[in-house]
C-alpha cells in the first residue's frame, strides 16, 4: 500500500477511461498508460478488465450507426480484452481528454506528441484510449461498464475522503481506497 498525500481543494470530477484492445495486448504499454494515469494525479476508483461482444459494442456505439467508421469500430471495441477505470481528480474530464490526445492519431503526433495517442496510437481507430466527452456521457458510459457503481453513494461518502487525502493506492488492486479505521 503507498499512502496519498495528494489533497484537493475542490470537488472532485469523476470520469470513465478505457484502454482498448490495441493497447491491452500489448502489457508493456498497457503499464505506461496505467502509470501515466497514477503519474498525473488520477484518482483509481475503480477498475476491470472485460471482454466485449459484438452486441456489447454495437449498444455503447449506437449513437455513431451508420457513419462511415461504425462497423470497423464496433468489430474492433470486440475484439479482445479491454481495461476499463473511473478515474477521479479535478477537471478529470479535460484532463483525462488533454493526456489522451487528439482522436486523430496522425494530429495527436503532430500537435501532442507526449501524449497517450501521439506515443502509442495505430490507427484513428486503434488509438490506445476512450474517454467521456462530457459530465452526461461520464455519467452514462460509468453506468454502462460499472452497473453497480453508485454515483451518488461515492459522491457522499467516499469524494470527501478522497478530496481530503485520506486514501492508500492498493498496488495490488490497483485503485485507491480509504485508509483503515476511517
């Protein structure tokens, strides 16, 4: 266990990230994109690895059916393993979004060259990461991988102990939780 003594001054932000295949099957990078969450103050609230089917893509993605990159996206969300975090900070939406990258590969290396896609991203597709948009589309998306987090349960009762610094990394599990006796 590695004590926290990262305090934040105001609420914290949730939201989802997710590393995709591409860069699950390869565990070298899976590690740098996993440090590179603990490198940049993330909170790890929670995390799993799954493995989606067809149907699981084609429901996350049902709001792009019938654009041009759909069918190639919803085959490859399923092809192979995933990691799936809800990751905690301030502004954890535009942070998450700025360490990601431009979507567009090709720009990430160009205009952010240190960032997750600019280092690690294939295609415009198999470009390492997913992050929520939006407070909405976090919302949503956490529901989607974690049907049993509770929101408003965190919100209440664990966001204050976070905020406050109270929480040990469990390198084992890899999320941080509330110290003992709290």
């Amino acid at each position: 266990m590695v004590f926290s003594t990262f305090r934040c001054a105001k609420a914290l932000q949730i939201t989802l990230a997710v590393v995709k295949p591409d860069a699950v099957a390869n565990p070298v990078i899976l590690e740098a994109v996993h440090q590179k969450i603990l490198e940049n103050q993330f909170f790890i609230v929670r995390n799993k690895d799954l493995i989606w089917r067809r149907e699981d893509s084609e429901r996350f993605y049902a709001e792009h059916a019938g654009r041009f990159f759909y069918q190639r996206l919803v085959e490859f969300m399923s092809s192979g393993p995933m990691r799936a975090y809800i990751l905690a900070r301030e502004n954890a939406i535009g942070h998450w979004r700025e360490l990601m990258g431009p979507t567009k590969v090709f720009r990430a290396r160009y205009t952010a060259p240190e960032s997750i896609r600019g280092v690690y991203g294939l295609t415009d597709t198999r470009n390492t990461t997913h992050g929520s948009d939006s407070a909405e589309s976090a919302t949503r998306e956490i529901s989607y991988f974690f049907p049993d987090f509770n929101m408003k349960q965190w919100i209440e009762k664990e966001e204050p102990l976070f905020r406050a610094g109270d929480i040990v990394y469990d390198e084992q599990k890899q999320v941080h939780t509330a110290k003992e006796g709290l």
